[in-house]
C-alpha cells in the first residue's frame, strides 16, 4: 500500500464535497441509533436549501417519533394533533398558497388514526407534500402493531405475530392513494443506502417542483426501519427490511405525471 | 497520475454508533472505537483513513449527519 501521510492536507475547504446542511438546526436529533428518520430529515433539509426555499416552506409535524422534528429543520412549523397533519396541511396551503407546503407522518399517523385526513386531502388533490415514513410499527408508544405491520411480524401488540385472520392485512395505503385521481406523483423509496438516498431526494426536489406548478397531491413514502421497536441492530434492522418490507412494500414510483 | 483521495471527519460526540456508516463504505476506512463517547457510545472513526476516496457515502447514510467529506486529486 502507497505511503500516505497527507490526511491533513485533504481537510480543507477547497475540497469539502460533503457537510451537513445548515437548514438542520444544532439540536441533537432525539432519534435510536440508525433510525432512519434522522436521514429522511436531513435529505428533506438538503433540498429546501439546494432549492433556496427555507423562507417560503411551512412544516406540517405529526405525532409518533417524529413529533418533534420542528426542533430540527429551521423552517416555519405547525404541529398537528395526531393524523390530522394532511387537514392542516390543506388549511395553511390554501391560505398561503405561494408557500411550499408538507407534512411528515410515521405509518400509525398517517395510516391508522389519519386514515380519513390522509384519504380526503389526497382526493382532493391538494397541493401539498406528503411524506410517509413506514417502519412498519407505532415506534414512539413502544411498538405496538401498526395497520402497516407485516404479516407474521412480532410487535408488542401481536407477540406472536400478525395473524392476519384475526388483525387484518397490512395496509398498502400509498397504492390507495395512487388510485385517487387528486394524486398527482406517489412514489414508494428508502434511505438506507447511498442509492436510495439519492433517489429519495430526486423525489423529493420533483415534488417541490411539482407543487411550484400547482400539479395536486405529492406522496412518497419512504420505507424505513425501526431498530428499536424490531429489537434489532441498526445494521440488521437495514437487512431486515430489505428482505420483508421490500417484497410487500416495493420500491419504485407509483404514479407518475403523463409528461 | 492523478489518484482520488478521500477524507472524513466525524463529529464524535454527536455520534451514535450506528454502524449504518461502516457497513456502507466501500474502501472499508471505516471502524468503531473501542473508547465511547460522552454518551456513552462506541464512535465511528476512519480507521484505515489511507483507504477513504470521498464517495460521502458514509454521510449520505449517517442518520445524525455527524460526517464531513473531503476529496481532492494527488
Ligand atoms: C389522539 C392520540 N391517540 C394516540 C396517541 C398515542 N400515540 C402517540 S404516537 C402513536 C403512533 C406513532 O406511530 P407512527 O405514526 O408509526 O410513528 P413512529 O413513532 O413509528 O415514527 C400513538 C398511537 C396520541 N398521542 N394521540
Ligand atoms: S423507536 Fe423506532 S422509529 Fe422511534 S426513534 Fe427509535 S428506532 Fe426510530
Ligand atoms: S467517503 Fe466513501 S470511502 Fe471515505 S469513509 Fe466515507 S464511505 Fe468510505
Ligand atoms: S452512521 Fe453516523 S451515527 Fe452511525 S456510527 Fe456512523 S457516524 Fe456514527
Ligand atoms: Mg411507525
């Protein structure tokens, strides 16, 4: 191997290719280790400032997790009452509709008790994003079983399981709302790796585009773990979800603009 | 000729331990401490830093956002 002694002489400025983006705020993220919300907020954060929009983007933050995650992007906020973020939404969209507006909902959020706010604000086709962050579990009350918990999958609600004979079939909500005419773009990715990280924020810089043009409702879901309410590593939880959320959740977009 | 090399700077006590950094990288510059942080976790640092091209893989995967990436031609 070539003798290298030079480290030093890399770290500076001129040949910076990576920093954390300053639309993230100093506040350490309240997040378990290798939780995937961190990331999402920090490519979402990416965006609002590659596009200049840090003054014109209104926050809509949920219940579950997440629901502090107006402590760390230094934007303009509203907290919402649990799954009613796509209500509040439509309200500050229509009332300022020269502003970038999204929520951000775990799967117990958007897909349980939001059902109905979810559906509607997207049959309406509202101009707002909505990002959906399914980890398949209610991660922030302990891991209960969500509407989106695998079948077969260990929570503390269903210990031995979801029998879908007696607790349902997990809900595929994003495929409901690609069916809703108001919809305009639903996509399906993840940010687990590098790959899927740069395609999430491909959606994402879209969607901002899209909502500049007044196209209707943007989801994109992005499919994410939960170490903690999984009771596994970081690393193995990744895995994990590759091998029993991807199948049942696939990547990839769902609906998509007649160009 | 020109060869790519990389740098990483992590920001130790705003790291978790995650793992999720090391794994991705593919030079394999990065290892976990065997000391802790003041939180108490074990950190990610470039162990093999000779290795690092400056993909930023490693900062686009780090959920807490605690890496900085350089790069340069030598
Ligand atoms: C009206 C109401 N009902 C129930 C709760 C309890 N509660 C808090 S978070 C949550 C579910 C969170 O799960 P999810 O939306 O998937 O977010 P995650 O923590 O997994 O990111 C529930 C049921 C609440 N806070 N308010
Ligand atoms: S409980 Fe799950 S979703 Fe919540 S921060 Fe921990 S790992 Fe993330
Ligand atoms: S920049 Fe790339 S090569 Fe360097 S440590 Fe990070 S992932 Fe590894
Ligand atoms: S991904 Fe980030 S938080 Fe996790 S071990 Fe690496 S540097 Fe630390
Ligand atoms: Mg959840």
């Amino acid at each position: 191997m070539v003798e290298f002694s030079g480290i030093k002489e890399i770290i500076k400025p001129g040949n910076l290719v990576y920093k954390k983006t300053n639309i993230m705020t100093e506040n350490s993220l309240s997040y378990c280790p290798g939780c995937g919300h961190g990331t999402a907020h920090r490519i979402l954060a990416e965006i609002i400032g590659e596009e200049g929009l840090q003054s014109e983007t209104i926050g809509v933050s949920p219940v579950g997790c997440s629901v502090f995650m107006y402590n760390y992007l230094d934007i303009d906020w509203q907290e919402a009452a649990h799954g009613r973020a796509p209500a509040v939404a439509t309200a500050i969209k229509r009332l300022l509709p020269e502003k970038f507006v999204f929520t951000y909902q775990g799967d117990g959020d958007l897909a349980a008790i939001g059902t109905a706010e979810t559906i509607h604000a997207c049959n309406r086709g509202e101009n707002i994003l909505i990002i959906f962050i399914n980890n398949g579990i209610y991660g922030m009350t302990g891991g209960q079983m969500a509407p989106t918990t695998l079948p077969g999958m260990k929570s503390s609600t269903s210990p031995y399981g979801r029998d879908v004979k007696t607790m349902g079939f997990p809900l595929k909500i994003t495929d409901i709302v690609a069916s809703l005419p108001g919809s305009y773009y639903v996509t399906r990715q993840s940010v687990h790796t590098a790959a899927n990280v740069k395609k999430t924020k491909k959606a994402i810089r879209k969607s901002f585009q899209y909502q500049k043009l007044n196209k209707g409702t943007c989801l994109i879901e992005i499919v994410s773990n939960c170490p903690s309410g999984w009771k596994m590593t970081p690393v193995q939880s990744n895995k994990w979800m590759e091998e029993n959320m991807f199948p049942y959740y696939p990547l990839g977009d769902l609906k998509t603009p007649e160009e | 000729m020109a060869k790519i090399r990389g740098s990483i700077v992590v920001n130790v006590e705003r790291c978790k331990g995650c793992e999720v950094c090391m794994v991705t990288c593919p030079t394999g510059t990065i290892e976990m401490a065997k000391e802790v942080n003041g939180k108490g976790y074990n950190y990610a640092f470039p162990a093999n830093p000779e290795l690092c091209i400056g993909c930023a893989n490693c900062a686009m995967v780090c959920p807490d956002g605690v890496i900085t990436v350089y790069k340069t031609k030598i």
